[in-house]
C-alpha cells in the first residue's frame, strides 16, 4: 500500500489528477472480476425492468422503467466491489450470459488504455436492444476522495420503434483513508 500512496502522491505533487487508472497496483488492491465482468454485473437487474419498459406504451412510463433499470445496475456494482477498482482489462475478453427470461449479454473488452467495453444486451423475444459502450475515466477529486464516470454512447431500442439514448452520471467515492465511505452520483 505504500508504493501505491507514493505513487498517488507524486501525482498530486505533479498536478496530475486527471487519470488514476494510470497508476499501477497490484492485483491483490482490485476486487476479483475484470471490467467487463463488472459490465455484465451492471446489467443483470436491466432484464427485468427494460422487459416492463417495453411492454409500455405510455412514454413516460417507459423512461421511468428505463431509468430505474440503469439505476440499480449502477447501485449494485459499487457496492458489490467495496468501491475498489476491477482487475485490469483483457484485451479481447469477451462474456456471454443467458438471464432467467431469456435475455442476453454479449460483451467485449476491445481496449486496454483506455479501458473501453462494448456490449449487448437482448431482451427476450427482440423486446428490446441495449447497446453501447463505456470508456471508464477516474481521477483524484481531492485528498480523501475520487472521481468516476463510464464515457460512451449506450442506446436503447425497443421492437415498437421507440429509441433512448443515456448518459452515465459521474461517481464520486469519499472518504477513501478516513470517515465512512460513501458513493454519490452527481448529474
């Protein structure tokens, strides 16, 4: 841990706080599943609720089923990893999960530096789609905290023609040395 601190400190000493991810760790730091695992971790609670999504017709209460869908896929990952970061990606890596309901989940990890993963989501009986991919970002935002977001396109189509587009939040982990950590999503 002390090389890790060390490392961390000549950033901030340098200025440079705007990619932790390029600091070295070792594995035993990380929680024990890669990029794309925690991708498809995400995704898991997303079934559910994109299947009552498009079986709306009304709009707002699609966006709302959507909305709640990548909520709690966002809720789950952070805590399910204490807030630490994923192994390093694979360069190639892929994971391919059947849900319960018959969706699907494809996913590919296609860079290393950045860390971007590629993905599909398909619900059961062409339902619908969600596709995308994210460019994960992290950065110091101050002494006892650090800063998060997922950067990419990620589109959701249903087999009526309705389409949505989203954006993540940004995170933001406090108290990372001292206080009770916690995890906030900020936009």
């Amino acid at each position: 841990m002390k090389d890790i601190a060390g490392k961390v400190a000549s950033k901030v000493f340098k200025g440079d706080l705007s990619d932790i991810l390029k600091v070295t760790a070792p594995a035993y730091v990380h929680v024990e599943r890669t990029y794309i695992e925690g991708c498809a971790a995400d995704l898991i609670w997303s079934s559910r609720f994109l299947t009552k999504a498009a079986e709306c017709v009304d709009p707002i209460e699609r966006l709302k089923y959507v909305i709640t869908s990548y909520l709690a896929g966002n809720h789950i990952t952070p805590s399910d990893c204490q807030c630490r970061a994923p192994l390093n990606p694979i360069l190639g890596e892929t994971v391919q999960r059947v849900l319960p309901d018959g969706s699907r989940f494809y996913g590919e990890q296609t860079s290393h530096h950045p860390p971007i993963t590629n993905f599909l989501l398909e619900g059961p009986g062409n339902l619908y789609r969600f596709s995308g991919f994210f460019e994960y970002k992290a950065w110091l935002s101050g002494l006892n905290s650090l800063g998060g977001s997922r950067i990419g396109k990620q589109i959701f189509s249903f087999n009526d023609g309705g389409l949505l587009s989203i954006k993540d939040p940004t995170m933001q982990i406090t108290n990372l040395v001292t206080g009770d950590r916690s995890l906030n999503f900020v936009g």
